[in-house]
C-alpha cells in the first residue's frame, strides 16, 4: 500500500519534472549556452519540485494549527522572516542532492576498485535477502540507520565550539513556528549534506530513496519546531521526537546547557536520548533561544545573533574567530 504511494508520487513528480524541463527549462538553457549540464539540471528539477510540493503541504497543515493551537502568542512575527528565506533554499534540496551527485562517482569508482580486486562490498539492504532488499524494508531500516548518525551528528554539533558557533543560528531563534527547522548557517548545511550524503552512499541508498528519505526527515523535523500544542501521548512520543521533547532542546538552560552539553539529540526518534541518557521529558512551556542572548539582568550578556539571513551568517564567524583567539566573542554585542 506505502509502497504503491509511494510510486504514484513518484510518477507525478516525474511528470511534472518533464513537462517543466521540456517546456519551460531546457529552452532557457539552450539560448545561455548551456546545454552541457542538461542531465543534471533534469536530476536536480525532480528535487526542486519535491521542495516545493513539501512546503506547500508543511504549510497548509502546520500553518492553520499554528493559529488555531499557538504554544505562544507573538505579537511581531519579524524575527520568523528570516527563517522562511531559510527554509526555500534548504527544503528545495540543491545543497543535498548536489552532494550526493558529486560524490556518486567516488563511490562508484571505489566499488568497481574493490570488485576488481575480490575484496565484498557493503550494501545494508542485501545483508538479509528477501526481507531487507523489499522497499519498504529497506527505506526503514535506511531511516533508522541515518537517524542514529543524525543523533550522533547532533551531539557533535553541541559539543565542538566551533561548530557549536554555526549550529548557534538554529538555536538563536526565540520563536519557534514551521519554519524554524530550516534556520541553520549555510556552511553547517554544506558539511551536513555532505555527511549525510557519504553516509547514505555507503549504506547503498539509491537515488529516488535518498530524496524520499531526505524529504520525509524534512517533513518530520518541521512539525517538531511548531508553535502549536501537538499532544503526542506517552506512547507516540517515544516513538517519534514530538514538538514538547525537541523543544526542551531548544529551551533555555537545557538544550545546550543540559546533561553536560545539552540533551533531547533525537533528529526523528527519540530512542536514541533514552539509550544514551540524553533523554529530558517535560511538558512545560519554556522560553527558548540561547542564554548569553538574555539581558545581563536574567543572567546572559546580550549577545546579538542578528536578525537576519546576512546577519546570522557574519556573526557567527565572528565567534568563530573569537574563539579560535581563545575568548568568547563580544564584538556582536
């Protein structure tokens, strides 16, 4: 049934992936002169479209629940501006897919090398045949495979200070709504993507899998960063990371000052938290952002993060260099 969903999707995309390119793209591309790169601006429209198929959904669901069931009134919904350019340039998937494109031929290379020389490859879904090679079987355990790295990953991201700078965009954000999972500084989705899409190659994952399973995480992600009262119960929210568990990671004082260097890493699944011990449960509303961002009267400095997409970018590698010269940055301030 998931399966045949799946396919239909597929075949509309597809559809409308060669009705855009022949009508509206390849003409343009012929008349700039550049033809050369026709098959991978085709590749790379199936992504776009998904892209943009996602945020229409994203908001025709999350958006009316944001109205109708707000965790938080906000009187000005300026500081979110920023965060919906953030979320048209990470949901349209070029950054992903342009990784996983270019590195296809190192790993093709690298396993003609070891076929040539008798050495076995690695392929997860071959390791149980006739159970882990159904598509279904293989898109879970894939998902599950690539959350553990994402947890892990996660955690990296929180206990590194350099990279704890850039990740800080995403944590900046004081209000929380639909668009907030997309809030992260470009290089940090640069490195990401090209993590995530070596990983993804490694384990055997084929190239439409990638984008479903790219765009489901996506999907997933955005409904954790609501500013609507999701109750997901006791049960499905150690099933799946729910809007209150992920925003304790963002609150104040817990998500990156909690156990050591924070907690609540989950990216889909919670399991993770509860194997390692990251894992903080509470159902109360907590103000999120960073706490060095408060007025030195509710025990932070003030420091400035900026206001916008430009901003965030040029404060954050301030900080970085401010710490590479061994002080916290208060140029920002």
């Amino acid at each position: 049934m998931i399966h045949e969903i799946v396919s239909q999707l597929d075949n509309l995309v597809s559809a409308l992936q060669t009705l855009l390119y022949v009508d509206v793209v390849q003409p343009v591309m012929f008349k700039v002169g550049l033809m050369d790169y026709d098959e991978d601006t085709y590749d790379m429209l199936y992504w776009v479209i998904v892209g943009v198929l996602e945020i229409g959904v994203m908001y025709a669901i999350l958006r009316p629940l944001e109205a109708l069931r707000p965790i938080e009134q906000w009187q000005d919904r300026k500081a979110v501006r920023a965060d919906v350019a953030y979320t048209w340039i990470a949901k349209l998937g070029v950054i992903n897919l342009a990784f996983f494109f270019l590195l296809q031929p190192a790993f093709f290379k690298a396993q003609s090398w070891l076929t040539i020389h008798n050495i076995p490859t690695f392929e997860l879904d071959g390791v149980w045949p006739g159970v882990t090679d159904q598509p279904i079987a293989s898109f879970l355990i894939y998902l599950i495979v690539l959350d553990f790295a994402g947890y892990w990953y996660h955690r990296w991201q929180h206990k590194f200070g350099v990279w704890w700078e850039l990740h800080a965009v995403h944590h900046s954000q004081q209000q929380m709504s639909l668009w907030a999972d997309d809030r992260n500084h470009l290089l940090d989705d640069m490195i990401q993507a090209a993590f995530f899409a070596a990983l993804a190659l490694f384990v055997g994952v084929a190239p439409s899998q990638f984008v479903v399973l790219v765009a489901v995480s996506n999907l997933l992600q955005s409904i954790q960063h609501v500013n609507a009262r999701l109750p997901y119960g006791r049960v499905l929210e150690r099933i799946l990371v729910s809007p209150t568990f992920h925003r304790r990671h963002h609150a104040v004082g817990y998500g990156h000052e909690g156990t050591k260097y924070g907690c609540n890493f989950g990216v889909l699944f919670p399991w993770w938290d509860m194997m390692f011990r990251t894992a903080a449960w509470t159902r109360e509303v907590e103000p999120t952002g960073i706490r060095d961002q408060l007025p030195a009267q509710a025990g932070g400095i003030g420091l400035n993060y900026g206001h916008g997409l430009i901003a965030q970018h040029w404060y954050a590698m301030v900080r970085i260099a401010a710490r590479l010269r061994g002080r916290r940055a208060q140029a920002t301030q």
